[in-house]
C-alpha cells in the first residue's frame, strides 16, 4: 500500500507517526512512505523582491524544520521513506503529492476542533478528506 504522511512538525503529526510506528506491520509493507510537508507561500507582493535562490533556500529551511525530527524518527525505526516537500495551500498541496505518489491511503495528525471551529478557521484535514476522492487516516 502507497502511504502519503503529511507532516507540519506538530504534536498532532508526532501522534500520526507513532500510530504508524505502532501499527507498521499491517499498514507499511515495505513501500516506502511519501513525507509530505508543504509550507504556506510568500505572498506575491513579498516574493517579488527575492530572487529564486533566496526563495528556494527559505522553502527547503522551512520544510527541514519539519522534516528533520521525523527523518529521524524513521530512519531509528527503519522505516523507509521518502520526501516531497511544497509550498502553497497545505490541503492542495497533500492532495496532489498523492495523485503524484499514487496514494492509496493518506495519514495525518488532526487536533479534532470540531464543527464550529472547522466552521470559523476551517481545516485542512476537512478539505483533505471532502476533495481527496482517496482514504484518509485521521490520528487525533
């Protein structure tokens, strides 16, 4: 099973990761994990006044911020993986890293606010799971 894990450096993706640590032998077969983070996007006006270096280098810092503790909670595990790391809207950019990856089964760490928080700020994992069209594994 292709597993896409999408990962923000929260203490809700930390209980994501030790759900799948926990239950590896029947959800990791082998295949490696796709690590999916994806940083908010500079707005425009701002990323105007940076050249491309300048933008890459501050993307790939703000993904290893992220990355780097869950590259070393797998790599201790054995766990194989790799990495695809974004920038844009968080839901969007989970959703096409698994089309990418061919993912049969997305999982990530949700807080579980409820339906007048999603309602007031909104939630990637509601978006993730209304406009996915692919399973979903909430952790909470």
């Amino acid at each position: 099973m292709k597993i896409i894990v999408a990962v923000d450096g929260s203490a809700y993706t930390q209980k994501a990761l030790d759900y799948l640590k926990t239950h590896r032998a029947s959800l990791i077969d082998g295949q490696p994990l796709v690590l999916v983070h994806v940083s908010p996007a500079i707005p425009p006006h701002a990323a105007s006044h940076l050249d491309a270096e300048a933008l890459r280098l501050y993307y790939a810092d703000e993904a290893e911020k992220a990355m780097g503790p869950v590259r070393s909670i797998f790599e201790q595990a054995d766990i194989p993986f790799t990495v695809d790391a974004r920038h844009g809207k968080a839901a969007t950019g989970i959703l096409e890293a698994a089309r990418a990856a061919g993912a049969d089964l997305i999982v990530m760490g949700t807080r579980g606010q409820g339906a007048l928080g999603r309602a007031i700020m909104g939630s990637v994992a509601t978006e993730v799971l209304t406009d996915g069209g692919m399973p979903v594994l909430l952790v909470q």
